[in-house]
C-alpha cells in the first residue's frame, strides 16, 4: 500500500478494503487446508497449495508495486513482495503463508480504523442546502437549490441556512455569520444589502432576490476551495516505507554472503527466513491502531494513520479565533447600572424583557441572570422592532432595551459606553430615564493559556492567528494569549496562502467554522473543534476534537508523539533482533527451520510492544496537565 489512501476515491477504499480481508481470509483458510493436508501426510500437496496462494497474492501486489515504482515510489509492498517469492522459492511455504497473513492483516487494520473513523464523521454536503422556498405573488414552493435562478425571490425561514448569495429585500434580519467570517457576534442587515449564503438567519424570517447561482455562491465556492486545497498536498510517505527498501537490501546483502561463504544455496535461504519483514508489516498498523483508539476516547477522531505520525511532528499551530480560542458567543462581561438600579436589578429587567426574544444576545442575558439565581419577571406587552430592541411592560414600568440609538429614543440621558475591541453593549432605559447598559463579549476559553504553554512544552515552536474578525478584535485576543503572528480579515483563500508560506513545517491548522474548510485541508493536519462546528470544517480536517475542550488539540499531539515513538521502537526492536539472527544464519548457526521459529518470536514481540499504544501515556515531569 504505497499510496496514502486518502487520497483514494471513495469506491477504490472500499474495494481495496475487502481485497484486503479477501486475502487475510484465503490465507487462513489456506492454513487451515494446508495444515490438514500436512496432518495426512500429503506434505507435497500442502506445500502446492500454500506456495501457489502466496505466489497469487505476491503476484497481485506486485502489480501496485510496479505501478509505485513507476511513479518512483518505493514502499513495503517491495519487501513483502521479495519475502513471499523467495521463501516459497527457498521452500519455506509456511514462512511465506505468514506473511501474506501479516501483510494482509496489517493492510486491513489500516483500512479499517481509516473507515471507522470516517464513518463517525458527516459530509460535507449534508451541510450544503438542498433546497430553498421560492416566492412567486402569495404562493412559495419548495425547489431544488440547483434550480434557483437569479432575480428569483426567496424566503429564509428562522434557523434557516441562505441557500444562494441575494440582496435584502426586507426591512432587516439578523445572521449568525460566525462561520464564515468569524465574527461572533450576530450580524445586522438592512433592505438593500448583500446577504452571503452559508450565513444562518436568525429569529425573523426575511426575503432576499438572488444575486447568484448556487454553483457560484460564496459557499460554493468555500467548497471547491476545499478541493483544490486537499489537491495540493504533498503525498505522504508512511514510517514503514522509509524502512523498507534499505531492510530489504540488507536482507538480500547478507543472504548473499552467506551463500557466497559457505558455497551453499540453503545458506541463502536461512538467511532470508529469519530476514522477517513482519515489524514493517504489522507493528506499524497495530501501533497505530491503538494510537487511534486510545485518541477516540479521549474525544479525538483521528481519520488514519498517517495523521497520527504527522501529528507527532507538528512545529507549528495556527488557530482561528472565534470558536477556537474564544467559546464563539457572546457572554456578559460586565453590567453598569444607572442611578438607583443594582447589577441584579439592572440585569432581572433586561432578562425580563428579552425572555421571549429569540435573538442570541437575548439566551445570553436570560442565562447569565439565571445562572445568578434571579428570578426573571414575566414582561407584558412586548413590541420587538427588528435590528433594533424591543419594548415591554415588566412590573407596572416601560423597559426599553437594545441598541443606543433605539434606547436614545425613549432616554435622551442615554450616554453611550465606551468599547474595547470585541465587545458589544446593550442599552436600558425604565420610564423614560437611562437606567445602564450590559457589556457583552466573546470570552476566551478556559484552557486556551494552559493549552499554548502545553503545546510550547511538547516542541511546537510557532503559533498564530488567522481570523476573519477585524484587526483591533484579533490582537487584543492575540495579546492576552501572547500569540505574536496575527492575520487579521482573512479570507479563506488568504488563510491557504498563509499556511502555505509557513517555512517551520508540519503546520497545524486548528479551527471550526465553513471558512476554515480550505485552510483545515491544506494544512499539513487539519483539526476541526466539531462539537459545535461545522460539518464543512470537520469533513475537511484531518483529526476532529468531539469534545468542546481546547485542550484536546495538545493531547492529539501527545498521543501521536507518543504511539510514533512505540511505533519505531517496534520497528527497530524487530530490525536488531533479525540483524543479529541474519548475522548468525549467515555463519550457518541457524537452520531454516530453527529460523523460521525465530521469526514467529520476533513478530510476537513487536507485535506486544506495538499494542503499549493502548495504556496510559504519563506527562514527563516538568510537563503542565491539559
């Protein structure tokens, strides 16, 4: 397998899948019939069967061989190859049956923890609108996103996805447009202006007339630079590939000798029994596979094996910001209160009137004043006015609450706040009179700190930020990180072509939103927050954190660091140990069968050592805890 199957079509996985299990099948029924055959004492009979199935299958494999090679790409498919012929050559049949069974099972681990954790995960084009409701006079139909023209008339529905690119046709609406520009909170638009698909609508429904077809909408586009994105990638060369050709040398270098030393042909084939590819073979997958395991549960999907092994050489981390290093919506950072108003007061009036509104900043005051333990009011009257604020009657007095101008209205002794980057304010006024404001921003996550100093502990020697939020927002996140790099209003292209000029590679891209989909594939390892992100993020990316925790980035990189290292000590442990036997059986102290006892051993023990990825890796002292 010399090509990394995830660049493979979808169909050709799934055939080279079964072709796997197709061999590690017919070689254990093989054994079985052979090992019968033998019992009879038809050895002759036993070893036709067995040498022609693993001629078969070395004969199969030689054809991705060749076409490897013609690409000028060598891999373990050369070893496995030349092990099967020339044991079956030599007569070690059983030791030839072996590897094919090592080889196939170790093919078919690969694919298997590959598709389990695809299998976790969803398209990208589940997310993709299927359809949109076309207004034609009074009547409104339900059509195929692909058969929306422009000029057509579209109505969005609450919590709806903008299927195309359009202008506003109503007098306002309110979009979540986080994950696509990484702006967190919810963005206002007045008749007349552009509304991007991708965006999510808000409380209101509202009508647009379309701009744009589908196929060359804003998210369409994200899409197809997604593609392009994981098109260029570089292949990947697997740890087994880089041990194999120059083991397989060695191995054929010292049978040689021996031959060459003792005159004998059967020297050349003790040698090149003990000469056991199998640490290549199956230590690897089975390192792996348990590295996978062990990260699925701990919350983190790894999608193959190979991400594993990059992983552990990251050396540098990019990260978005909203959503990633902030939680991606608004929370109260603080109150300031009025005159005779108390926080609590200020804040049981606000929630009050803002309980029956489905607006994001409304679940965010009525939580945070829950979470207080106040007891909200129940408002009378209500009277919302779109983009601006609401009114309502709450305990015998007119609560006005929303933006500065609207509340200005209603209290001309309204003064407005003044703002750091990234914040919000909510105006109040009771009866006629400026009661205060509520100041809401979208906080840091927890464990944003502890994760960059974990990440700086584990080796990753370069962060920094690409957002698509202004300048001023980004840098003051980015400063009280101590991220240094910042790459404020980007675009998602401009976030490809800034991980693609990093120098200090692997480079791990970590994000959440539709319009870290194109970066998160072009990126060495792509890793997608997917417990509350996006399905375009999490389809792209190469590793997916289930969990809503930061943290799980620095633990992805520690596991993959250490299953790399049980991998190549599996691999060196089986390496020495078949040197030192090829050494001996070239002198002649190991017969071909003593040898082919050995060999079994040594699989046995790279085999244990390879399955140490299971158990619990301890933090080196000196290491915080994520």
């Amino acid at each position: 397998m010399t090509q990394s199957s995830d660049i493979l079509p979808a169909e050709t996985r799934v055939r080279s899948f079964f072709r796997r299990f197709w061999a590690l099948g017919g070689a254990l029924l093989c054994a079985i019939v052979g090992g019968v055959l033998a019992l009879l004492g038809w050895e002759l009979a036993a070893r036709i069967v067995i040498s022609a199935f693993a001629l078969l299958i070395a004969g199969v494999e030689s054809i991705d061989m060749v076409k490897a090679l013609a690409r000028r790409r060598f891999g373990i498919d050369i070893l496995a190859v030349t092990a099967i012929v020339a044991t079956v050559v030599v007569g070690e049949y059983w030791a030839s049956l072996i590897i094919v069974i090592m080889f196939s099972g170790g093919e078919a681990l690969e694919e298997f923890a590959e598709n389990r954790a695809k299998a976790e995960l969803t398209s990208l084009l589940d997310r993709t609108p299927r359809f949109a409701h076309r207004q034609v006079g009074d009547v409104i139909t339900d059509v195929a996103v692909g058969d929306v023209r422009v000029d057509d008339v579209l109505l969005v529905k609450p919590g709806e996805q903008v299927p195309v690119d359009g202008l506003l046709l109503s007098e306002a609406a309110t979009l979540d447009e986080s994950s696509l520009t990484g702006e967190s909170l919810p963005v206002e638009r007045a008749a007349g202006d552009s509304i991007i698909s991708g965006s999510v609508n808000g409380a209101l429904a509202f009508r647009l007339r379309v701009t744009a077809r589908a196929e060359d909408s804003q998210y369409q586009h994200i899409v197809a630079l997604v593609a392009q994105a994981a098109e260029s990638k570089a292949p990947f060369v697997r740890m087994a590939d880089r041990y194999a050709v120059p083991f397989t040398i060695a191995a054929y270098v010292l049978a040689v000798v021996g031959w060459i030393l003792s005159g004998e042909p059967s020297r050349f084939a003790e040698v090149l029994v003990v000469a056991t590819p199998c640490p290549l073979i199956i230590a690897v997958p089975v390192a792996f596979l348990a590295g996978m395991s062990r990260s699925a549960r701990h919350g983190i999907i790894v999608k193959n094996g190979g991400t594993l092994e990059k992983l552990s050489r990251v050396r540098t981390v990019a990260f978005d910001k909203t959503g990633t290093l902030t939680h991606g919506e608004p929370v109260v950072s603080a109150i300031l209160p009025r005159g005779s108003f108390s926080e609590d007061a200020l804040l049981r009036l606000v929630s009050g009137a803002e309980q029956t509104s489905a607006h994001t900043l409304a679940l965010s005051l009525v939580t945070t004043a829950r979470f207080r333990g106040i007891e909200l009011p129940v408002p009378t009257s209500v009277e919302e006015t779109t983009a601006h604020g609401l009114t309502a009657q709450i305990d015998g007095h007119t609560v006005v609450v929303g933006k500065f101008g609207f509340v200005l209205d209603a209290a001309p002794d309204a003064q407005r706040v003044d703002l750091r980057a990234g914040e919000l304010a909510v105006y109040v006024a009771v009866d006629g009179v400026f009661a205060g404001s509520v100041i809401l921003r979208d906080e840091l996550r927890d464990d944003a700190h502890d994760t960059l100093a974990r990440l700086a502990h584990l080796g990753i020697r370069h962060t920094l930020m690409l957002t698509g939020d202004a300048t001023a927002t980004a840098q003051h996140v980015a400063t009280a990180l101590g991220v240094t790099d910042v790459k404020a209003e980007c675009l998602p292209a401009d976030k490809v072509a800034a991980v693609a000029a990093l120098t200090d590679r692997p480079v791990m891209m970590v994000g959440d939103g539709v319009n870290d989909a194109p970066v998160l594939a072009a990126a060495d390892v792509g890793v997608a927050m997917g417990a509350r992100g996006s399905t375009a993020a999490s389809e792209s990316a190469d590793v997916v954190i289930m969990r809503d925790e930061l943290s799980r980035v620095a633990r992805a990189i520690d596991i993959g660091q250490a299953t790399v290292r049980i991998a190549r000590q599996s691999i060196w442990i089986g390496i020495a140990i078949s040197s030192a036997l090829m050494v001996l059986a070239v002198f002649g102290w190991i017969p071909a069968i003593l040898g082919a006892t050995f060999q079994e051993l040594i699989d046995l023990v790279t085999i244990l050592n390879a399955l140490r990825a299971l158990g619990s890796f301890r933090f080196p002292r000196g290491r915080p805890r994520v």
